[in-house]
C-alpha cells in the first residue's frame, strides 16, 4: 500500500483533539518537587594540623591505639558544650560494643534522657570501664583551640550538594571533585605542619576540623543529619550531644532525627556544632547527609594566613 503522508498527519491531528494523544512530544521529566532550594551549601570551617605523638612537639592523642582497642567509643564529651563553644571532656571513652539503631536500622547515639525515644528503636550495649580513646582533659582541650606550637589551623570549606529531586544535601569525599582524587578525606596534604609519612600515597593524617553552622527547625519536616567516618566525631545541637562517634576506627555512622528534640521549637534558629578529627593512619573518611538546610557563620581567625 502506498503511505500517503498529508493523510497520515491530518488523522493524528484529528486523534490528538480528540485527546487519543497527548503530545508527539517527548514526555517532559517529572517536576523537581525541592527546586526552591538552593542546589549547593558552601560552609567554611577551621582544619588544625597535629604532630603525632612519637614525634618531637608531637600531642599524645595522635597516632594512639587506644589501651581498648580500636573501637567507636562513647562518653568522651559531656553532654553540654563548654562556655566555650567546644567539647568538654568527660572520660576516655567507653567502647560501643553492639549499635544503638533507630526503627530504620540507621546507627544512632546511646540514649539520652533529651533525645525522645521512638516505637522501633534498638538499644545496643556499651562497655563498663573505660578503653583510653583519650590522654588527658588538657591534651584534649588543644584539639579545637589555636595553640602555638601545638597545632597549626586555616580555615577550610566544605560543598554539599543537593540530590537530584529531593531535599538531602550530601557532602561525600569519595565524589567531591577535590578530595576523590586524594583517595580520602585529607585537606591538608603538604600544608602546615606537613605530611606525616608511612604510607603510600604520603597523606597528612593528625589533623581536627571544627565547623559551626545554624538552620531553622521545621516540626514534621523530617529533618536529619547523618555523618558517616572516622575518627571521633562530636555534633551539637542547641549546645547538647545528639551524635557521638569518638575513638579510633574504620568509618562509623550515626544518624539524629531532630523531631526527638522535643525542646526545639518550630520556625526557631538553632546552632549546629561539628567536630571531627582525623588521628591514625590509614584511612580518612567523611560523608554528610541532611535534610537541613544550613547556613553559614563565619569561622573564626586561623594561625596561618593565606591570600
């Protein structure tokens, strides 16, 4: 049969008016339903730089094997933040022997009487006597202070990047741009105090990184914030403990569901304190995954001065 073609295009006209087709067009993808936000979140933190231990004017928490064992360790820091604005410490930790998980299986930090519990929530277990993640309260008091001749710091910032069609805002070093290439967390290699030698790539792995952020509290919004790494890592929110992931180890998560703080408030502001530090050779790992939307406070004036 011949194909007349003026036909062939007068009769889909005719179907298309009649609703038969939609459009002859590819089919648009579906609406980003977060497109009102802003794709990327810059925040600008304080990296120190640490000599290890068995070095001259090293700090004698670096490159420690705690007297445990390598193992996550809780109970380092109380449970308030110093009037400060930094971690106090509490004990030289105590090892997590069996995770605490919420109703999704996610890691979460061992109870407190301020964190609401939830329907599916599974208690874990910890330790009685303490493993040694930690020296002395002095030795920790310098792993987030400006101290000559202990540490030297400069300010570093982070990127994190909205998901495609939803709300999660991820900061992940395995796919930053700058940091996938150095095979791990390391923002300091050849820079202040130096690499610190023994491994292949040479890397710079004694190191703290302090950031203070604020967001808005939404009730009902499932706000959370997850970090996924090692080594310690401290996270405030409103000045008290919501994630505690101390000792030294292979990466660890924890995850907070800010609708267990039953003290926030809808529509407030709220500080967000993260401290991390990076103490053994030989990884570094570091991922950020929330549904907050963070803002930016200025860090404060650093040791090293760069352009």
């Amino acid at each position: 049969m011949k194909f007349n073609r003026a036909k062939a295009v007068a009769m889909l006209a005719l179907v298309a008016a009649a609703g038969g087709v939609a459009s002859l067009a590819p089919a648009l993808p579906y609406p980003d339903p977060y497109a009102n936000l802003p794709g990327t979140i810059t925040l600008t933190g304080t990296v120190r730089d640490f000599k290890e231990r068995t070095v001259s004017g090293g700090h004698g928490d670096f490159e420690r094997q705690p007297t445990g064992g390598f193992a996550l360790y809780v109970k380092m820091v109380q449970d308030q933040l110093g009037s400060n604005g930094k971690p106090v410490m509490r004990s030289a930790g105590y090892k997590l022997t069996s995770e605490y998980k919420d109703s999704q299986g996610r890691p979460r930090i061992p109870n407190r009487e301020y964190i609401a519990s939830r329907s599916g929530d599974v208690n874990g277990a910890v330790a009685t006597s303490t493993g040694g993640a930690l020296t002395t309260a002095e030795n920790f008091d310098k792993w987030f202070t400006d101290v000559p001749g202990v540490n030297l710091s400069r300010p570093l910032s982070l990127t994190m990047v909205r998901q495609a069609n939803s709300n999660v805002y991820t900061f992940n070093d395995r796919t930053d741009a700058f940091f996938a290439g150095r095979g791990g967390f390391f923002p300091i290699n050849g820079e202040l105090w130096g690499n610190s030698g023994g491994t292949t790539p040479n890397q710079n792995f004694h190191f703290t990184y302090e950031l203070n952020t604020s967001f808005v509290y939404e009730r009902g919004h499932n706000q959370a914030f997850t970090f996924t790494g090692d080594d310690d890592v401290w996270v405030f929110i409103d000045n008290k403990l919501v994630i505690d992931i101390g000792g030294v180890h292979a990466a660890r998560s924890q995850t907070i569901e800010l609708d267990r703080l039953n003290w926030l408030v809808d529509g407030q502001e709220y500080n967000l304190n993260f401290f991390f530090a990076e103490r053994h050779r030989t990884q570094s790992n570091f991922r950020i995954d929330t549904t907050m939307v963070l803002r930016a406070i200025d860090p404060p004036a650093t040791s090293a001065l760069f352009d």
